[in-house]
C-alpha cells in the first residue's frame, strides 16, 4: 500500500508540474548529453588520428624517395660492377696471352 501511494503521490506531482513524456522524449532523457570530459577525450582522439595520418603520410613518400635513390645508386653499381668485371676478364685474357 505505501508503494502505491507514493507512486500515486509521484503521478501528482508529476501531473501538475509537466505532462507526461511520450516514448521518444523518454528515450531522449535517458540519452544525456556526452559529458564534457568524454567530448575532450574524443576530440584529441580525432586529433592524435589526423597527426598519426600525417606522419605515416609524410614517412611513406620519404621511403618512396630513398626507393628512387637507392634504385639508381644500385643501377649505377651495377653498372661500375659490369665495366670492371669486363676490365678484369680483359686483363686477365692479356696476362694468359703474355705468358
């Protein structure tokens, strides 16, 4: 019985001070808005996620460029590899000429 009053009690307060809610204002209370500290957290998580997007951008076209670097070092390599293997079997051919 002192449950039913009081909740009787509550539909009178209830009554006179607002209307009642309908379902999509009740669900919408129950949806408070983001505490402020949880809006901060989010933002410098958006934050921190565009800097690593940056830095991982910057890192791959700065590995893009040593790939053409070394690639033309190492042609260049194989080029001075070429003429001196060629220049050794040359010498090699005159030394077993002289002999």
């Amino acid at each position: 019985r002192k449950s039913e009053e009081g909740a009787e009690q509550s539909e009178a307060k209830m009554s006179k001070t607002e209307a009642p809610q309908t379902a999509d204002e009740d669900k919408a209370n129950k949806r408070s808005p983001m505490p402020k500290a949880r809006e901060i957290r989010l933002e410098q998580n958006r934050k921190a996620a565009r800097e690593s997007r940056r830095r991982k951008k910057v890192m791959i076209e700065e590995l893009q460029r040593s790939v053409i670097f070394f690639s033309r070092a190492n042609g260049t390599l194989k080029q001075q590899n070429d003429e001196l293997t060629r220049l050794l079997m040359q010498a090699q051919t005159q030394v077993t000429v002289s002999s």
